[in-house]
C-alpha cells in the first residue's frame, strides 16, 4: 500500500496537510518532534474520519535518528511503501544578525534544511525503485523574498528551494515530482506572538492564511492530477508577494 509521510504532522500546517492527505483514503505516517498530545490529537482527528494514520516520533535534525525509525518503519511494512513526503517540519528563532548566537543560526538551519535532507535521502530510493512519488517542501515567503530578522530562516528556505529545483531534474525521469510550497503568513503556533492586526494590513487578501488552506494545496500537488508538475515553488500568501 502506498503511504504518505508528513514531519511535523502534530500541529499547524503539517496536521492541517495529514488530514488532507488522509481524506484522499491515504495512510499517513504523521513524525513529530515530541508533542505526543499534539500528535495523538491529529491521529485522533484523522481516524474520527474513517481515515488511517500512525504516529513517528524522531527528531528530523538527528540522522541516526531518522535513519532509525524509518528503517523500523520499513521492517514493519514489508508491503507498503512512501509514496508521498512532505517535508513540513520547521521551526523559527529570530533575531537580526548582528545579534544572532550559533545555535539560532545552526538549529534553524539544521531543522528545514538538515531535515529535508535527512528524511528525503532515506525515502527516495524506494519511489525510485516504485517508479512513482511526491515530494512537496515547505518552504516560505522568507526564502523568496528575504525577510529582515530571519537571516537563518530565509537562509535554510532558499536552500531547500535550491535543492527542491535540483532534486526535481534528478528524478524527473523515474516519475517522481518534486516541488515547494511558500506559505506566507498562517495563522499556527509558529505566528501566534506575531502582531497578526498590523501585519494582515499587509496581505492584499487582508488576513492571515490557514493551514487548511495550505494544506489543499498540497494535496493536489500529491496527486496523480499532479503529475506534470516539478521543480516549482508555489506561493500561497494572500497576494503578499510574487
Ligand atoms: P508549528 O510551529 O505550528 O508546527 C511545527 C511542527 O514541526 C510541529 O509538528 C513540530 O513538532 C514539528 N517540528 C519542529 N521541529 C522538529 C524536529 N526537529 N523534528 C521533527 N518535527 C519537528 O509550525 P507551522 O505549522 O506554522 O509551520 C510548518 C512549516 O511551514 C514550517 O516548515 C514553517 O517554516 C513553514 N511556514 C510556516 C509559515 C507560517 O506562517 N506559519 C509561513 C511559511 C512557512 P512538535 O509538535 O512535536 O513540536
């Protein structure tokens, strides 16, 4: 059976994303960092559906560590494989460079890009060998446009968009698409000490965006309806910026 797989899945854009997916009548391995309650709640919210899910915990900053639980997962699913990742899993920690400490440089970074890389290597064979599958990146408007007090952030969203353009020719051939989403400001936990009244005066759209929102988005660009589409990065800000 073909499975997708959403890190970050406990809460926000990527809980919003596994039950998306999962109303496509796709299982959903939802990984988390180490909110159990958060993530028993999306696994709660997906069966109350019919759907089906399980939980993974590991930090996706941890190569052995990742290594690990897919490799359990493997074991325990002889006849199922990922057909679709989302490599959702991100944190923010600002602070204008000038001021910026190592581990905000280097927890960030190593969170959006270190994580993109660790999981995607490890799954990547088997769609290869599958000749079919998606991976869709979040990424940010941060990454595009650049955002000031977010040298880390910005940073580490512009190289998985480097990554997502070079990783989608890599793979083209072998029927596995490869593309980014760029999320401007959504209403999550990630946002919630931000001035939302001062800042939707800047989206045209004139309000935040919610993760459901993103997450159809996703959605389409993990199914077969999707299938023409790689390399892209798509934004979704509420006319912000193109
Ligand atoms: P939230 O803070 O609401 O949720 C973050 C999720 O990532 C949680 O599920 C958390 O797990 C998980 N996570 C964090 N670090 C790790 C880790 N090391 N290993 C595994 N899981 C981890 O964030 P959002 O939903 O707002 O953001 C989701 C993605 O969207 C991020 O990549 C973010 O950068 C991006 N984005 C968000 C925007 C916004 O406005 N909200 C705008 C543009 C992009 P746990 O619950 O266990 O802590």
């Amino acid at each position: 059976m073909k499975y997708a797989f959403v890190t970050g899945g406990s809460r926000g854009i990527g809980r919003a994303v596994s039950i998306a997916i999962a109303r496509t009548r796709m299982p959903v391995v939802i990984n988390y960092a180490g909110n159990h309650s958060a993530a028993q709640q999306t696994l709660a919210n997906i069966e109350a559906e019919g759907g089906r899910a399980e939980l993974l915990q590991f930090d996706v900053t941890h190569a052995e560590a990742v290594d690990a639980a897919i490799e359990q997962w493997q074991a325990d699913h002889p006849d199922d494989h990922i057909h679709t990742l989302v490599n959702n899993a991100g944190i923010r920690d600002d602070a204008m460079m000038v001021f910026m400490q190592n581990q905000q440089w280097n927890s960030v970074i190593d969170t959006s890009l270190g994580g993109f890389f660790n999981v995607t290597r490890r799954l990547l064979k088997d769609m290869l060998t599958k000749r079919g599958g998606r991976i869709i990146n979040i990424v940010s408007l941060s990454g595009l446009k650049g955002m000031p007090g977010q040298t880390n952030y910005s940073a580490a969203k512009a190289a998985v968009i480097g990554a997502t353009k070079a990783l989608a020719q890599e793979v083209a051939a072998r029927k596995v698409t490869v593309n980014a989403v760029a999320p401007g400001f959504i209403a999550t936990d990630m946002t919630q000490d931000l001035d939302q009244d001062t800042l939707k005066k800047l989206v045209p759209i004139g309000r935040f965006g919610q993760p459901e929102e993103v997450a159809a988005l996703v959605s389409f660009l993990a199914s077969d309806a999707a299938a023409y589409i790689t390399g892209e990065v798509i934004s979704i800000n509420g006319g912000l910026y193109t």
